[in-house]
C-alpha cells in the first residue's frame, strides 16, 4: 500500500473548527499533522529536556516568556514530524511566528494560505503573503484592494466527510431557529431585534451566546434572560449537528469584513433556510429568494412571507462546488 500524502494543517482553535477539517482531510486520504494555536500538556522528551526545563522555571523572572518559548518548541517539533509535507495549509498566519511559517515552508511541497478575516483589519499579515506559493482570501470585495499582493478569492466551505452528511430533511428539526453567536459590539443589537421579533412567529428557538467573564458588564441584561449564556466554547462538530437539527439557520456578519460566514455554506449542505445580514449572497451562484433572507433594519416585516416559502432544491453541482473537497481541490490543485 502506497504511503499517504503527508498535509500540515496550521490553524487557530477557533472553535475547535480545526477537527472536523482534519478529519476531513484524513477522509480525503491525507495523513494529517496539526499545529495550532492553543495550550499543549507539557511533555518530557528527554532527561536532559526535563532538566533544562525545571532549572528555566526555576529561576527565570518571566513565565510567560518561558511558557511561549515551550509552545513555539511544542509547535515546531510537530511540523518536524516529517522532512516533506506535499501539502502545507495555513489558516490565519498572522497568529503563528516567522519562524514557525518559515520551519514549515522548507518542508513544504506546497505552501498554501487561507485567511478568513479581513485583511484591512489585519494588515499585519501582508508582509507574510509573499511566503506563500498561493494566498486566499474570504472576502471578495477585498480582490482589488490587495491587488498587489496577488491574493485570490475561495469563500468558506462546508465539510463533506461520512457522519455529517446524512439528509436532515428526514429528521424532525428540534429547533426551529438555532443561533451561536460570540459577543461582539456590531452584532449586538440586530440580535436582540431579531430575537424579539422572531419568537412571537416561530417557536422553539436557541440562541447560543459565548462571552468571556471579563465582558460581563458588556452583555445586556436581555441578552442574559432569554438566550444560553456560555463562557466555554461549543465545538464547531457540535454546532453542526445543532445546526442539522434546526429548520432556519442565521447569519449576523460582523461589520469589519464582508466575507461569507461557515453558515452560509452549512445552509447550503443541510439545505437549510437561511436568514442573513450578508447582502452579498444575492450576487452568488447558490441564491435563491426561496432559500436565502437578507436582513436590514427595516424588513422584518417581509420575514413573514419567506417563512412561509417551500425550500428550493439547490442543483447538485452548484452544491458540490461548495464541499470541502472542491474547495481544497480548487486551493492546492490537487486531492489523492
């Protein structure tokens, strides 16, 4: 049996969305290293790494420099797992070192980078584009004004691997609208809105709302009384299958980019209404009247209507461009 092509997945916790892309990769075929950006359990791999480690904490002043350089040693002693990556994928690398991005480069066959935020509001990874042999950006309106660089366009995806993929139009929805959403100021307000609104036309609804202890203050007090408050997270896998048992799916952008959310495209996948903030979505491929509601602040009203709209089937091969294995073919040129 042919050995597996090696994949170097670097990518934010966010979420713990990183699992179900590496179980999607691993279904692909692809044996899988992943870095990311959170805490790793301190291991000893060595006596002499042991003491080495022991007498640093012991006498140095900073922790948490001595903490960092652990996780930049953790990081890069899985990228050197193996000599040769056919395939490295960087999500976000303004969040990883040079060091570390250049570590893995040199290992690379391709080196590959995906960036789902916007760069206007990060232009501290501009400098970074120039390492990479492609560099993706989400958000399309954003093509002309980094021109430049060379970066191109891929939107988000839904992930296709077995498990997930079930058709949920046979399972009665436990919700009819379910919401996750974590705090942030430009978001707020339309939530609460809508919340007000929908619960006296549809019913029952969840709405999930994740804050850090620190931004207590910042949370209305409507916010507190009818929705899930959480300070944990609720695994992307999880939200998933939340999202498959929910007749509605909604979509808040934030204002500091126009890219398409992951709930655009898992509306897509579970052929799921979807009511959005986006007003983008009526220029794409996937846009039907019937599936897709743009919200303003005006048009609540006409939500009454769309509510009571049959979902069109989408066309197979519209809905296939957006899986996770078109979308990686169309990035890297190449899937075993």
């Amino acid at each position: 049996m042919p050995a597996k092509p090696k994949f170097l997945l670097i990518v934010p916790w966010d979420y713990q969305l990183y699992v179900v892309i590496e179980k999607n990769l691993t279904y692909l075929g692809y044996e899988v290293v992943v870095v990311h950006t959170n805490q790793y359990a301190f291991t000893y791999q060595d006596s002499f790494r042991k003491m080495n480690y022991l007498v640093k904490k012991l006498f140095s002043s900073d922790k948490r420099s001595l903490k960092a350089e652990y996780l930049t040693s953790k990081r890069r002693s899985l990228i050197q797992k193996y000599e040769r990556y056919e395939v490295t994928l960087v999500i976000r690398s303004d969040l990883f070192s040079t060091e570390l991005l250049l570590e893995a480069k040199e290992r690379s066959v391709k080196f590959i980078s995906f960036f789902y935020d916007g760069l206007t509001l990060n232009p501290q990874v501009l400098p970074q584009i120039k390492w990479f042999d492609r560099f993706f950006i989400f958000d399309r309106t954003e093509i002309n004004t980094f021109k430049a660089y060379g970066v191109e366009y891929a939107p988000n995806f839904y992930v296709d691997y077995p498990g997930l993929d079930s058709n949920p139009l046979q399972n009665k929805s436990a919700y009819k609208i379910y919401y996750i959403s974590s705090y942030h100021p430009s978001r707020v307000e339309i939530i609460q809105s809508f919340y007000k609104y929908i619960t006296t036309k549809l019913q029952p609804v969840r709405f999930d709302f994740v804050y850090q202890p620190q931004d207590e203050g910042k949370i209305p007090a409507f916010i507190k009384k009818n929705f899930n408050c959480l300070h944990t997270i609720v695994p992307y896998e999880e939200q998933l299958r939340l999202i498959k048992n929910t007749e509605i799916i909604l979509d808040f952008k934030m204002d500091a980019h126009a890219g398409f959310s992951f709930r655009i495209f898992d509306g897509i996948n579970w052929q799921k209404k979807v009511i959005t903030t986006n007003d983008l979505v009526v220029e794409e491929d996937f846009y039907h009247p019937n599936n897709f509601f743009v919200l303003t602040e005006t048009n609540e009203a006409e939500l009454d209507a769309f509510l009571t709209l049959p979902y069109v089937p989408l066309n197979p091969a519209i809905r296939e461009k957006y899986s996770f294995k078109s979308w990686l073919q169309r990035v890297i040129d190449y899937v075993p």
